[in-house]
C-alpha cells in the first residue's frame, strides 16, 4: 500500500516536537496498515527528502503520498517540500509522488479557532470581542491574502464585534501594529489569537511581543 509521509515544519523546542509527533503518531494509529513516515522542512529530522527517499524504497509500488502538515501555503508548501521529494524521486527510479494540498480553512480547524477564542475571552461574549488574528506571514502575495480571506470566514461565523488581521513576520501588520488598528477601531476586549499548529518560535515570538 502507498506510504504516507507527512512533511511539517519542524522546531528545536522540545514542546512543540512531542506535539507534532503526537499527532502523527495518531494518524498512525487510525491508520494501521498504512506505514506513516514523518519528515521536516527545517530544524528536525529527517529531511524531507529522506522520508520520501526511504518510503519509496521500501513501497512495493515505488510510491507515497506527500501530505504537507500546515495550517497555510507559503514557500515551504510551494517549493520547499516539492523540492525535497523531488529529490526522492530523483533517488528512486521509477517511482511516483502525490502531493496532498495543505490542511487549508477546514472548516473543523475554524470551529476549534472560535473555541479556543471563547475559552480565552472567559465570561466576554462573543459580539463585543475584538479579535487579532495572527499569521504565519510570508513573503508571497497569495498565502498572507489567503489568511486574510480565513479572517473574513473566521469574523463571520464567529460573530464577533471585528476582527483585525496581523503577521507575526515578514509583513505587515504586525502584531503590535494590529492591536494598535483593533483598539484604534474600538476594541477594548481584545484577543490575540495565534494560527499556529504547534508550540515554536512563532508562539515564543507572539508572547515577548505581548509582554
């Protein structure tokens, strides 16, 4: 059966590691007669292209599935991970990659959004909350716009009193920049709310700059 190799970012904080793993140990799990390999862009081992290189030497068809374990597009999605199974390909002859789209506005993901937005605002309803969603940021067009068009989905099915899109790097605005637009536009019950799949330096990144 084709292999399954999941490429995620990747971190050196220990916490975000085991949180990664964790989740794919469980895909793992649902999925008993599939092997599962995990793979990173940076930061962790193994490469990607060592992932894909081991599933399809030992794939009885030469062939796997690449599923891109991030919340957006941006240049690993677009480049980086295409470029490391190429290289697996490259390795084995004969062999063939699928590549899966990345996990995208799931509308599952944008439930556990707003859950997690409720369980920080407390006792706050939902119409005087003033949320600053907070993105990866990139320096490609169409992934920051794409996380402003999921800010737009996120304001909507929420129902909150606005929403204000910012990046943790790269472009604007930034995080102080979009606490600054939220409270200027009327927010005094503001949350911050990170789109991040697992604890690393992006979270870390977000907590000093909240300090």
């Amino acid at each position: 059966m084709t292999a399954l190799v999941i490429a995620a970012h990747g971190t050196r904080i220990e916490e975000g590691q085991q949180q990664c793993r964790a989740l794919i140990d469980r895909v793992r799990r649902m999925l008993p007669d599939v092997r599962v390999l995990d793979c990173y862009v940076e930061l962790d081992e193994p490469t990607i292209a060592e992932a894909v290189t081991d599933a399809l030497e030992t794939d009885a068809d030469k062939s796997a599935v690449v599923v891109p374990l991030m919340i957006g597009t941006g240049s690993h999605v677009e480049e980086d991970i295409p470029e490391g199974f190429g290289a697996g390909i490259e390795t084995v002859a004969g062999s063939r990659v699928t590549y899966a789209p990345h996990l995208g506005p799931d509308p599952r993901m944008i439930s556990a959004v707003c859950q997690r937005i409720s369980a920080a605002a407390a006792d706050w309803s939902d119409d005087e909350i003033s949320v600053v969603f907070l993105g990866r940021g990139t320096s490609l067009t169409t992934p920051n716009a794409d996380h402003a068009r999921l800010g737009r989905v996120l304001l909507e099915k929420g129902g909150y009193a606005d929403l204000t899109n910012a990046y943790i790097q790269v472009t604007h605005p930034n995080l102080t920049e979009g606490l600054q637009q939220a409270y200027d536009k009327g927010g005094r019950k503001i949350v911050v709310m990170p789109h991040f799949l697992f604890h690393g330096r992006l979270e870390n990144w977000t907590h000093k700059q909240l300090s």
